[in-house]
C-alpha cells in the first residue's frame, strides 16, 4: 500500500491513561496531512492531522483500508473482503499546532535497534 496525503490514520494508543476494559488501547483516527513518502526537513518523518492528547507518544500509526489501494509497482490492487493494514510509524506528539502531529517513519526504530549493544 502506498500512502498518500489525506488518506485516515489509527494512533493506537492510551490517551491521558485511558484504555478500555483497563487493558486496551484506544484507536484515535486522523489523516495524512504532509506527503509521507518525503522527510519532514531533515527528519525522517511526516506530519497527520488528529486529535491526540497526552500519553499518545510512542503509539503505532497505522493506515487502514477496505477496498482498492496503489502498491509501489503502480499497481491498483483491489480486495473484496478484508482490512489491510500498514505501520507507518510511531506517533512523538503534537507539534507544531495542537491539532497537527509529528509521525517519526519506520527508518527510526530500525536504527535505534540497531545502536543497541548485542551483549549475549
């Protein structure tokens, strides 16, 4: 799937604590709101529009759909039944505007995980 600009995101996360059943995250819904396949300056990372509230860093961003999606190949795939998912990275806050937050991409976490010292 190849996300674009306006296309509805999932922050999976605990707002302000919140969970459901005590245990659950909350989805919170949002959408694309700078081109994601570019950085955001020099960081690799892009900007959704969602609503979002304290203890939502760190929470998964997802893209979700039902139906047709674009694949890199510039294929149109379309699917009858099912939802598809694809992490598109992880949610660090509000920023600049309470109403516009900051996605850092996959790239991140595979770096971050790979300055971990191996100690076996």
């Amino acid at each position: 799937m190849i996300p674009e600009v306006a296309m509805p995101v999932s922050i999976i996360g605990f707002p302000m604590g919140m969970s459901a059943f005590g245990k659950l995250p909350i989805w919170k819904t949002g959408h694309i709101a700078l081109e994601p396949l570019l950085d955001l300056g020099e960081e690799p990372a892009f900007l959704i529009d969602a609503t979002t509230r304290g203890g939502m860093s760190g929470s998964p961003v997802v893209l979700g759909l039902n139906g047709g999606y674009k694949t890199r190949s510039g294929n149109v795939m379309m699917v009858t039944s099912g939802f598809r998912t694809l992490f598109l990275g992880i949610y660090s806050g509000q920023w600049p505007h309470p109403e516009i937050g900051k996605v850092w991409k996959p790239i991140v976490i595979k770096e971050i995980l790979k300055s971990i010292p191996n100690d076996k």
